[in-house]
C-alpha cells in the first residue's frame, strides 16, 4: 500500500487516475490532456501500474490503461477505516471537545 500513497502524492498522477476513472485511454490520449511530454506520462503511468492503481492491456499497437477499482478502493477503505478509528488521540481531541463545551 505504500506504493500506493507514494503515487497519489504526486498531482499529475491524481490527475491520470481522475481521467481514468471516466475511460480507459492509452498513453497518447492521456498526454493530450497535459503540456508535458509523452515519456513522462509514460513514467507517471508506469509509477501507477506499479503501485497497482491501473491496469494495462495491449489492444494492437496501444496500450490501454484503465483505472484499478479494486486497489483504489482498498486504499480509500483503509483511509476511512483510519479516519473513523477510536484512536486514543481522537478520544483525547473528544475530551478536550467536551470540556471546552462544558465551561
């Protein structure tokens, strides 16, 4: 999974999954939505394909890459699953919530 955060800190990438969310696209179709050059959307691509977040399949000539649903989701469940933890910390934050309400 830490492939997985380490590839949607960059903004570009965040921007390839958005497209691909929508449909799938090869690498030229996903650069004609950028003002960088095609080896390093194909970079950016491969960083995503490592980390399991797309999917590539050769159709002829193109490789099309299509968004990972199932590791995008993994990672978000596990985000939620962080977020709505009854940590001690937040436990703590709640405490100090209801103190300050009380005074």
């Amino acid at each position: 999974m830490n492939d997985a955060f380490k590839a949607l800190a960059d903004p570009t990438r965040r921007t390839i999954l958005q497209l691909l969310k929508e449909k799938s696209m090869s690498a030229g179709e996903v650069a004609e939505h950028f003002q960088i050059s095609k080896p390093s959307i194909s970079h950016h691509l491969n960083i995503l394909k490592q980390a399991g977040l797309v999917l590539d399949e050769r159709q002829g000539q193109n490789i099309i890459y299509t968004l990972h649903t199932t590791v995008v989701a993994d990672v978000i469940g596990w985000m939620f699953s962080i977020a709505h933890s009854d940590t001690p910390a937040k436990k703590n934050r709640n405490h100090i919530k209801d103190e300050e309400e009380s005074e």
